[in-house]
C-alpha cells in the first residue's frame, strides 16, 4: 500500500488544502494515495464530516474516465457485488476536473498490501487466492468481468472482499463468454507466484468451477498455458514499454542529446543525469573496467537518499565499427533497466533500479554510451557466502533457496544467460540476482528449456572443486523439479 503523502498541485486552480465541488461542499485535508500523471489522482478525504475515498480525474479525457468509472461501479452495485459506495460524482466548482467520492471500509486493507506481507506458498496465500477466485467467478456468474485484475483493485474486510475500480468493469461478450472467463480467471492467477500456482492450480479450479456450478473442469494444460500468456503479456507492457515513458513508477526526460528514466524515488537527484559526473565517479573503477563496460560507485552522497550507494554500470564503445553496430540496437543498459522491473514485477529479488542514461545522435534516435545505475546491495556473493557459512541447516537452507530461484526462472521461461557465483548476491539467507544485460524472457518453451539448462551448466561449474556442495545442489535440484527435462539436459540429472 502506497503510504499517504502531501497532496500534489494538479493544475494552478486546484489548492492543495482542499476541492470545492460544483455543489458548493468541499473535499479537504487530502492525501494521494496513487497518482497516474496527467490522468488522475486517488486521494484519501474528509466530505461533509466522513472518511471518503476521492478520485480526481483532469486532463482531455476525464470526463470519459470518470463516467466510466461511475458506470462500473454501478454495474457492481446494480449485480450486489460488494464494492465501495458512490456518493458523489460531478465536477470541481472550477470545471477543470471530475471527481468520484467513495466511502471508505473502516476496516478494510488492501489486498495487494497484505499479500506481499504473507510468506510465500503459506496457508494465508492460499486462503486469500481461495477468496479471489471465488470472487472472480462471481463476477462472470453476474455477467461481469474485471479488465485489470491486480490485487491492488480488491479490499478485503474480514473474509469480505470489497472489488475496486470500476473504470476496468466491463459486461461479459454475447459470445465465446467461458473463452473471456477463463482468460480472465488466468489474468488473476497470473498474479500469485509460479512455484504457487504449480501447487494449488488444481484446488483453484475446482474452487471456481464449484462456484460456477460447473460439471466438468477446464484442461489444466490450457489453464496453465493461458496463465503464461498473460504473466509474458503482462511483463512485457510493463518492463518493455511503460518504464520507458512517463508513468506511476518511473519519470522520463528526453532530448535529441540524451535520453533519461530515473525511478520516482530518485526522481529528483539531479546528479544521476549528469553525464560528466559519471564519468569521473569511473575513473577508478571500484569494481570492474574492460573494454565492454566499467562499474563503479557513484562518487557523490545522496543525501536525501540516506547516502545510499548509487553502482554506475557504463557500457563502453570499444571503436567505432562497434558504436555503429550498437547504434541501432536496444542498449545494454536499456536490458538492463527493463529486466530489473520485469523480475520485480515477477516475484523474483534482484536489484533495485535507479536510473537509465542513454547518450543519442541523428535527432535523438541512435544511442552511444549507457548507463545503467542501482542501489548497491552490501552483501557476499553466493561463493563467499559458503566460503564463510560453516552452519549446515543455513547451508541446506539456502541450497533450497536457490535450487526454488532456478526452478522459477524456469517455470517463467527467463535464462539469465551468465550464472557464475559473482552474480549472485545472498541477502537474509535468499539469494538476489544481479546482472541483467543477458537475460531473455522466451515465448518458446524449447528455446527456455536449453537456455536454462545452459545457465544450469554455468552455476554448477562455480562448485566443480568442491564435490561436497556440487552434489548437495544436484541432489536439492532434483527435489525441487517437478520437470526434470532441463536437469537431463544440464546434465544433472
């Protein structure tokens, strides 16, 4: 859950303290919750004595997005759906936005917020997918469904799931309705985690197909297969295109000299921007200088950022033959940007992006040098870690862990393409990866399968010398795969 924050300026009419409406009754004492910029801004209020929920639409269109948010709302209201009541839709008294007031569930919490705070595979997970999935069916048994099925849109209230945003509510097609409600039901179980889905899709299903008073159940090869087209989807909207524009999560500036992403937190660290300070933070490398990249530390505190320590990856052109060729190519450290938020959106612990630098030409549409930076993570690499671990039960532990990395990498189709020990830091006990400029997201499970057992082949290389934990990740790894295709091919199993 987004922590409430002072109430951002929308447009020079709008104050910050407070909204009148065109009824002449005033919104105050805001505090953004979620902000989409340009679009809109959910705040939470005080109205005519209450605890609301305010959602203020500006820009060319709000008038049509906040229609079709009162409309969706009313669908669920008119179907007894439990969503959050209306209890004012017009405009501002300056007729510069529009704006939905909704009750606020005293009691309720975001159902985005205490799943990420639940164990993985736990018995709680398990209970709240249970929940949604029955919800979801409700929704279809009403002829309804949800076009943007994220945890972030459900309240929950006890055992009482309250559906949110009724802008994604839409009426079920005349036909090939089960089509658009398996694929909706797959959208949702997108959401949970593969090495979760993998356990419980069977009891899933027969969840929704009970509620659906359904005879007979969906093949569990399709369900599984339609839930990888929309996690694939999903991810490459997310990390292929959005966090290259302006959105929620990430603020762009470019120009015909330079292009510039830089995550919000950091968004307003000017020094990350500054091309020349990069370069001389590299002079002497703290980590590594080839040919193809230098890494380093950022050489300046971040203040305001509790002098967090910035890594600087700069990849390199090595002639001119080589920055003509890469010219035309998605930049390395674009890769790297986008693969940072993909593994995020996925699940899987990685680094914390900071910001993407890329220098252009020919009217900003070639690339030259990039830089990619990230939080540094001050942890031992895996090698070091058992190295210096003598505990058995830590060691078996993170043996476990890591085997449960590679089988989710696998499930989710990812080879990461370079697997030696140095990219692999060790946080808590999990592992974290690190190095992201090779690694691919397949659509062709083949393709994966070989992949994967390359990056197989390359990690157990890293124990070759000590045959004691060479044979302990073997032994872990046929366990934890259900699959063992890409262990025969890695040679493991």
């Amino acid at each position: 859950m987004i922590t409430p924050k002072a109430f951002p300026i929308l447009h020079d009419n709008l104050s910050p303290e407070s909204v009148t409406l065109i009824d002449g009754s005033q919104l105050i004492g805001l505090q953004a919750v979620r902000k989409v910029p340009g679009k809109r801004v959910v705040c939470r209020a005080t109205w005519n004595g209450h605890d609301v929920y305010a959602k203020i639409f500006i820009g060319n269109d709000a008038e049509k997005y906040a229609l079709r948010d009162k409309q969706g709302i009313q669908q669920l209201t008119n179907m007894k759906i439990p969503t959050p009541e209306l209890l004012f839709y017009g405009k501002a008294r300056d007729h510069l936005s529009y704006i939905l007031i909704l009750e606020a569930i005293a009691e309720s919490e975001n159902i985005e917020s205490i799943w990420h705070n639940l164990p993985l595979a736990s018995s709680q997970r398990l209970q709240i997918a249970t929940d949604l999935v029955f919800e979801v069916a409700r929704h279809h048994n009403a002829g309804l469904y949800q076009t943007d099925l994220y945890f972030k849109n459900f309240l929950q209230e006890g055992r009482l799931i309250y559906t949110l945003d009724g802008d994604g509510i839409r009426s079920l097609p005349r036909f090939n309705d089960g089509q658009t409600c398996l694929r909706n039901l797959a959208a949702l179980l997108s959401k949970l985690d593969v090495l979760e889905i993998e356990k419980w899709l069977v009891q899933l299903l027969k969840g929704y197909g009970k509620a659906r008073r359904w005879t007979t159940l969906p093949r569990l090869d399709l369900v599984k297969h339609l839930i990888n087209l929309q996690r694939h989807k999903t991810a490459r909207n997310y990390a292929d295109k959005k966090v290259f524009r302006t959105c929620t999560d990430v603020q762009v500036n470019a120009n015909a000299n330079q292009y510039f992403a830089v995550t919000r937190l950091y968004s307003d660290a000017t020094e990350l921007s500054d091309v020349s300070q990069l370069d001389e933070s590299l002079q002497v490398p703290d980590f590594k200088k080839g040919n193809t990249c230098t890494v380093g530390l950022l050489k300046t505190t971040l203040a305001t950022y509790d002098a967090q320590k910035i890594v600087i990856k700069r990849y390199n052109v090595k002639s001119l033959w080589h920055g003509v060729m890469r010219s035309f190519r998605k930049t390395r450290a674009a890769i790297s940007w986008a693969n940072a938020y993909r593994l995020k959106l996925l699940g899987i612990a990685t680094i914390q992006p900071v910001s993407l630098l890329e220098e252009r030409f020919f009217f900003g549409k070639l690339s030259r040098r990039s830089y990619f930076l990230s939080e540094f993570i001050d942890a031992p690499n895996v090698d070091e870690y058992f190295a210096n671990e003598h505990d058995k039960a830590k060691r078996a532990e993170l043996v476990k862990h890591i085997a449960e990395l590679f089988y989710r990498l696998y499930l989710l189709k990812i080879s990461h393409g370079d697997m030696k020990a140095s990219n692999l830091k060790i946080v808590d006990n999990q592992p974290v990866l690190l190095d992201l400029d090779s690694m691919k997201h397949h659509r062709l499970g083949l393709l994966a399968k070989y992949r994967h057992a390359r990056d197989l082949q390359r990690f157990m290389h890293n124990w070759q010398s000590d045959e004691s934990l060479s044979n302990a990740f073997k032994k872990v790894f046929k366990l934890v795969y259900v699959d063992h295709a890409p262990l025969k091919l890695a040679q493991i199993d």
